[in-house]
C-alpha cells in the first residue's frame, strides 16, 4: 500500500478497502505477505530466543493500555510487529530448543492454516462450517480407531451419526481432560429414578442421591497441572485429587493407589475416576495401564488416559507396545499441537463409548437444534475454528508411516542423549527416557560418588546447592539464547525420594541432531565456567571438601 | 513441488524436507501458498456454501476412519483440500450471509495470521511466547480500560504485575464466561477460618460451610447457552440456573428477577451471580445494565455483563449510552472473533478487581512458577497460541474511530432493515434491533391482521403454519446458497408471549449493503412461490377464509 497515495484515516472508503481482498495480490497484500514471509523465514534460521532485552524491558513496548484512537498504515504496524514482536519471540522450532513440547512445524501447515483462517468457519454449527463438520467428525474416528481399533461397521455406523460423537474437538489438553471428567462425573452421576441427574440438580445433591461424601480422582504425582484445575472447576475439590507417589520410572505406585481407594472408600468418597498417564509431562513415562483398566473395571470407575504426549506413539509398530491397555480406557486425550505436529490450539478426546458425550449434551434454540449434526452440542467450547482440516492434513500427507518415523526418531534420539549423559563426567541423568523426554542434571562424577556415600543431612545440604546450580544454569542458558532447556523439580529414586531441580529436554523435533545435543551440554559446560557461577560452585566445593575429610 | 521430482515415501529425508521452510520460497511453499491465495480469493468473491451436494453426499468424501498408511504429495492433497472443503464450505463472509456472528475479515488479519502460525508461540508461559506475554498483558489491559477507564496510575500498577492478570484470553466466549462464574463461585466460597475454600474443599463442602442448600445464577431467558453448560460443568446444576422473563424489548424483567431471588432466599439458596447481557445472541438487546449493578449490589452477588457480542459498542461515542452500568460489572466478556473482526478463536474476559483471578490461581513445578509472568497461572486453557497479536493488530490498524465506524454502520443497517420489513407488506417484524440484530417473520399483512383479532386458538393456529412455512423459507434459502438469514424461537409480545419461528439476521459486516438486504427479502419472496411451499400456503389461506368468516 503505498503510503502517498493513502491516509489511515477511519473513514468509510478506508475501511470498505480494509475489507475487501485486493483484486491484484501482487500489489498489496501479496507485497506484504511476501515481505512478511521473508522476514518470518530469516526470523526462523538465525536465533531462538531475543537475547539483548529482558522481559521487563520489552515490557516497555507494550505499556500503553490505551487503544489508539485513530488507524495506523498496515505497513507501520507490521514494522512493529517485525521490530518489537517477532524479534523478541521465542524460536520454539529451533533444533536447540528441546526444553519445551513445541517443534518445527511440516512447512505446509503454513499454507493450509491460511485457507482455514480465510475461511473463517465455525465448527459449532453446520450452517457456519458445512464440509468442516463431516471432515472434524472424520478426524475423530481417525483418531478413535488409532486408540481403540474398532471395526468398518462400527465407524460406519457411528461417525455421522447426528445424535453422538466419537469424542470432541478442543482448543487443547487441558479442555480435553476437562471434558472426560465432566463426562466421568455427569455419567457417574446419571439421572435414576426421580434423581434427574447432576447435569441438572447440581453437585450436592448428586452425592445426597448416591450417599457419598465426596468424589475422587486418582492420578500419579506426575499428573499434568489440568486435573487439579479440573477437580476445582468440577466442584470436586483439589483435596480429593489424590496424586499418588510414583515408582522409581516415574509410574504410579499400584500398591499405594489400592491403599488410596481403600481410605477414600472408608470416608465414603467414591472414586470417580482413575487416570492413566501415557507420556508424563516431565519425564515422558506411561503409567501401567493394563492394570490401571483392571482396578478401574474391579472399582467400577471411568477410565481415563491423558495420552495428550504419549498418543502418537500408537503409529509405531516397534513402540506402540509401550501403551498397551490404552484401548481399555473410557476416555483418551491426545494433543494435536504436540506430536501430531499441528500449530498451537489443537486437542482432541475420544471416547470409547460413542454414546458416553451425551452425558454433557446441550441444545440451544438458533443452533444445536435436537437432531442436527452441529459439533457444538458435545463440546465445551462453543464458538472453534476449524483446526480439524490441520490434523487431517498432517493425517493425510505424513501418513502413518511418516508419523511413526518422526516417534521412533524421538525415541532414539532420546537414547542417545541419555548415553551422552551418561559418558559425560559432568552430567547426571535422572530420569530414564521411556518415550522421548528425559531429565539430567549438573552433577560432576565426583559429586555423584560423594553423594552415594554421604548421609542424609550432608546429601540434602550438596543438593540444596545444586539445585541453585541448575537453576541458574537453565537461566543462564535461556538468556543467551542459544539453546534451550526448561527445568522441573523432581524426586529422584537414588536420593531417597528427595526433590531436586532437574532439567529437561524433550526430544521430538526431527531437526534436532546429535550434533546439536552435544552443543547442548557444551554450552552448558561453558555457563558452569562464567564468573556469576564461580560463587555457587566455590561452595559447593568447600562443601565437597569438608563432607571428604569427615 | 515438481511431482517427477518426488516421492510422498516415508522416509527420513523426506520428513527432513517437510519439517524444513524452503530456501527458496517461490519454487516449492511459494507455489503452493500462491495458488491456494489464488483460489481462496477467487472462492470468497462467487458463492456463499456449495449449492450442489448435501451434507449426507459430502459425508462422503471424509467417511473414512482409516489413517492412511503412506505419505500423499502437498500438491494431491491441496487440490482435494480445493475441491472437497474449500468448495464445500461456507462463505461466511459474504455480504449476503446475515445469519450469523460471521463477518467479512479485514485482510491483514491473513498475513498476521500467518505470522502467529509460523511462530508457533505458546502463551502459556513466557519461556514458549516471550514478548507476546506482555502483549497479551496489553490487550487484556486495552479491553479492560474500554470498560473500566481506569487510570494511567491504575494500569502502570497492573497491567505486568507478575502475580495478577486483569483477565482472561479464552478460546472465545464459552470459556470466558465459564471462567467469570468459577472465579465467582470461589470468591464466594473463599477461605475462611477453617474453611480452605471450595477450590481445596469441593463444592458440598462450601455449601455446609455458608450453610445453603445450593447456589443459583440469574440471567434472562435470553441469555446464552454457555451458562447452562458453566452452571452444569461447575457443579451448580442447570436447575439453579434461574432464566428470568423478559419484557417486551428481550430485556430481563426486573420484577420477576426480585421474586426469583426472594425464592432462592426461601430455598435457602444463595444467589451466586446475577448476568447482564449486552447484545443478545437472538435479538442483539441490552439488559438495564444500571439496575442489575443496584441490585447486584444490594444482595452482595457477583454481577458479570456477557459482552461477547455487544462490547465493542463502547467505540462508539453515539452509542456507547446504551451499555451504561457496564463500568460497574464484576466481570465482562468480549469476544474478539465477533465484533473485533479477529479470526474464529478468540475471546476474553476482564474483571474489574485486578485480584479476582486470584480465586483460580493455579501453579505447576516446570511452568507457572510462583512470580513468574507465565499467563497460564490465570486462565482456564493451558497451551494457547498468540492469538492476542490479531486483537492488538486490529485495535492499532483499525483504531477506535475505525471501530466507531463498524459499530455505527451496523446499527445504522440494522435500523434501514427494520425499516424495509416494516414497509414489506409480507414480513413482520418481530423484534426491534437496539443494537444491530433483528428478527422477523414471513406474515403476510393480511395475515397480521387477522392475527389481530383472532382468538387465542385461532391465533395459535394460523402461527403453528406460519412457523413451518418460516423453518421451510430458511432452508430453502440456506440450500440455494445465494443468501442466509438463520431462524430461532422467540415469545413475541404482540401474540401474548406465544414462542414463534423467527428469522434472525446479524448486519455487522460493513460489506453488506441496503441493496443486498433488499436481495434477502426478494429471494425469500421468491422462495415462498416455489412449488415446495404451495401445499403449506395453501393451507395457511384456508385458515385464513375460515376465521375471516367465522
């Protein structure tokens, strides 16, 4: 848009040409979206991360809580959008950013997300979305079969059909999770004789009508923050989320889960559901689901697996092994935006019962008329996107095989990561990666041998200093801006249960290379050198020294 | 991406390549991204839905629940994209399509969309979206100012405070008023004494604690479906969600609303929140904003104004006296897919106390540490993406006099529209758009008449055709995919409170132009003549002579 010729004044004229798509691309929207293009492609090859300003600083650009007054040239803004944002954004693509759930995205999601944002459907309704709503339907029996492997006849029967889904589209694993206990609770609580059911009369009275005093989820400690956000938002409480204590892998402890269930019992709290976790946000392990079914079919409670991590592992022949059970479970979520490698805001859960969501069923006058295909009758959202067309492309043009490449990659990778750690004298591995996570943290060898051999106070006092090590060292290291770990506080089975600070590195993005991992622990190496660490380690050597001599 | 070139084989390299952004971006994702362009423009400027095939034919094309085994080729898979969905969706951005809360977009919500995309932040922490946490802080500060007007000093305390968030950006609407009701379900039920809050406590617990037998939220019967999905999701109970009549305007009758909260009072029920709507999803009305407040006041209940639609009105120096009392809110919903021209996917909630969100604070070991910034401490949703940037975009490029423009241009329309129905000797209008919403009714003048003076039976009689002749017109109308109203049941005053099928449109695409709502009236004149409607009319006619007589 060439500036002489126009004023960004809110006029009528002005803003009937925002509105319209140029007739000739080349001229204005092409010429910005070629040169945003550009920049966002140069943006992605040089850093990960800003590295000159911090966080407070670039506060500065967005302090005005004011809404401008009068338009600004599109050209003007998008040269603070280029300045002011896009250079001060995180490269969550980045091969050297391994510490958080986010990958290099298949370049054509770019394009495609384009269509769907240009066609601006919505998925609550058919009248907003037509096509979209047989394609989300097709992209949650897709996802249904991979998890439960049900067969023809029964997607045939059940993928259209107007008064049930197979699961629901959601902005994300947290809404998923959401959505199954709601389910769990809503289907717990049915309507029976005169009881008209939860939906309806409420929290309270659901318990007065089954004669219990409360509800419980059952989860392992490394259950994903959602279920505690669920269990308040539910009415159930925070308190009768049991998390459970983990086995030395991570994975919920069955005996103590039993004792769990027993205790909730003796208080007359019936459990509501118990969770499976396939893929655990910290350290990527799957919960023994296979006996996780077993108790839930022996209590008789909802199933639940949140495999929003761990799903995709189903497309590979030589690891789906590892989530076997998951086609026992009532309900499954699995994210989009993670290992199905589409852009933020996508998640999805199934449900093994195709009639189970009519548990939270809801119609409106306008639309989600009774007997109308309408997507937003099952949902918790109303108004969505149409993100679906995403999973379906990826689906489609990665197909099986390619996604299980991109899983067996992870895993691999993972492993030789974890055997980097283990040769490097500097390094402590402290989680066991089982799909494709793992935690380590600094810990020279000689610490580790001093460690075995110190007593319980002398250990606490060591890792109470390394945990101010690796903290700031995972600091240091975001700041540069080079590469990328996140960091965690973990209990580790070889310190007696103690909580220490750990980092970790999620291995799924396929451009992330030996090489690159090695570049990792090299930096690291590098910051544990700098002069604002020189302090920290100077006392934890004079601690090393005192603890040898005693 | 030359097929010859090619092969879509599950192999590494070639997942290399689709995980890799072209050099050159012209030859491969440039090709590709051009033609989509190309036809995405080429589609938005002919029809609005495909006219052809039914939903049950294009169920078809995605009946399918097998993942496909192998990779297909970006350049097979865009053209089934083109041909299957493009083609086979709804233009909702057409002028002619005034059905829905769908608009034409402002172009450069394409190339920033894309922008996002390609970034892939994820807002729920800093270390995954850096200079987007603040901006997200900005818009949320912006949108809350709108309302509030608070300060400079006010905004410079809060807008980056790291504990606090003064709102919420949800996925749109549906999540910003659930989180408005779970914040104030767990200030009412906050800690106290021994009571650890209904959050730790669940909700059976808060109610002995406050000792009532249960809470109830209050909005007219116009409110929005959503806050029956909060009432059942938060454990209340779609019984104590109180729909109050409304008045001859769709406004909530105060009135009746007393004597609602004076029956919960008997019940031992405590009013929980009273809802203000400004803009009704059916009829676009504001509730008396100001007399709510009072009232909300006087019984100590949360008062939340769901806004979703109607908030941008503030922009309008003309208009914004018809949301008064909206300063006073506990808490306000906007959605900025709606009538901020943002893409599908975005909505907000603000809350005049910047310590509300307190009451739903939640923290995690690797994320949303304590004193961290991460926005996800404070939302619903875990991983969003950047969605805030297109807000901030459209605030900046379009500015408030640009939005005063939009809002008064529609309101301006919607008053023209009236004013056509009015003067249409076949149509009736049914109710009277305050802000840019109407509904209306095939009704003959003939027939008004006689519906005047008709007896009750009568008078239900001849409506119970009317309403199949209505739902038929807007089928037809929908199927011929030229133009589009929507359709509801609304009680309309003028027939004692009688629900009648009404047809609904929505005037806030500023592409949409008197004479283009003169074509929706023809058409559906037309429509009525069609062979399809001449069993029902006559049967309308016969009615007619028979009370005419009689």
């Amino acid at each position: 848009m060439p500036r002489s010729k126009e004023t960004a004044r809110a006029t009528l004229e002005n803003l009937y040409r925002i509105f319209t798509v140029p007739e000739e691309p080349e001229s204005t929207l092409g010429t910005i979206d070629q040169a945003i293009s550009k920049d966002v492609a140069g943006f992605l090859q040089t850093h990960i991360v800003a590295l000159e300003r911090s966080l407070e600083e670039i506060e500065g650009d967005f302090s005005s809580s004011l809404i401008p007054e009068e338009p600004t040239f599109v050209s003007d803004y998008t040269g603070f959008v280029k300045e002011k944002l896009v250079a001060q954004s995180v490269h969550t693509a980045a091969p050297g950013f391994i510490g958080h759930m986010t990958s290099a995205l298949p370049y054509f999601m770019l394009p495609l997300s384009r269509i769907m944002t240009a066609l601006n459907q919505n998925t609550v309704k058919v009248e907003t979305s037509k096509a979209f709503t047989p394609l989300e339907r097709q992209v949650l029996a897709m996802l249904h079969r991979l998890v439960y492997r049900g067969d023809d006849a029964f997607y045939q029967q059940w993928i259209h059909d107007s008064r049930h889904a197979l699961g629901a589209f959601c902005s994300g694993g947290t809404i998923a999770n959401v959505t199954a206990l709601w389910v769990a609770r809503n289907r717990l609580f049915a309507p029976a004789g005169t009881f008209r059911g939860i939906g309806s009369e409420g929290l309270a009275r659901a318990l007065k009508h089954l004669d219990c005093e409360g509800v419980a989820v059952l989860v392992s400690k490394r259950g994903h923050y959602s279920f505690g956000k669920a269990a308040d938002l539910l009415g159930i409480g925070r308190d009768n989320l049991v998390m459970v204590e983990t086995d030395a892998r991570n994975r919920i402890d069955m005996t103590l889960l039993k004792a769990e269930i027993r205790r909730l019992r003796a208080e007359k709290i019936r459990p509501l559901a118990l969770i499976g976790i396939a893929g655990t946000t910290e350290t990527g392990n799957v919960d023994p689901l296979e006996a996780l079914a077993d108790l839930a079919g022996e209590i008789g409670c909802h199933f639940h697996v949140d495999a929003a991590w761990g799903g995709p592992t189903l497309f590979s022949e030589g690891h789906r092994h590892l989530l076997e059970g998951i086609d026992r479970a009532d309900s499954v979520t699995i994210d989009a935006h993670k290992q199905l490698y589409v852009p933020m805001g996508a998640g999805m859960v199934v449900f093994k019962d195709p009639t189970a969501l009519s548990a939270i069923e809801h119609h409106a006058n306008y639309i989600l008329r009774h007997g109308s295909k309408d997507l937003g009758s099952h949902t918790l959202e109303g108004s969505r996107p149409g993100k679906a067309m995403l999973v379906h492309a990826g689906l489609s043009i990665i197909g099986r095989k390619g996604y299980e490449l991109l899983i067996d990659l992870g895993i691999e990778r993972a492993g030789s990561f974890a055997a980097m750690i283990r040769l490097h004298p500097d390094f402590e591995l402290t989680s066991e990666p089982e799909l494709n996570i793992l935690t380590y943290r600094y810990c020279p060898r000689t610490l580790q041998e001093l460690l075995a051999r110190a007593t319980t106070v002398q250990r606490d006092r060591i890792n109470a200093l390394l945990d101010q090590v690796n903290q700031l060292l995972q600091k240091y290291q975001r700041e540069a801006g080079k590469t990328f770990v996140s960091r965690t506080r973990l209990r580790v089975s070889a310190y007696g249960l103690q909580e220490v600070t750990v980092l970790r590195a999620v291995l799924a993005n396929p451009l992330t290379t030996d090489e690159v991992l090695q570049a990792v622990l090299a930096e690291q190496c590098a910051i544990v050198q700098q002069p604002e660490m020189a302090a920290l380690l100077e006392h934890v050597e004079a601690l090393s020294k005192e603890i040898s001599s005693s």
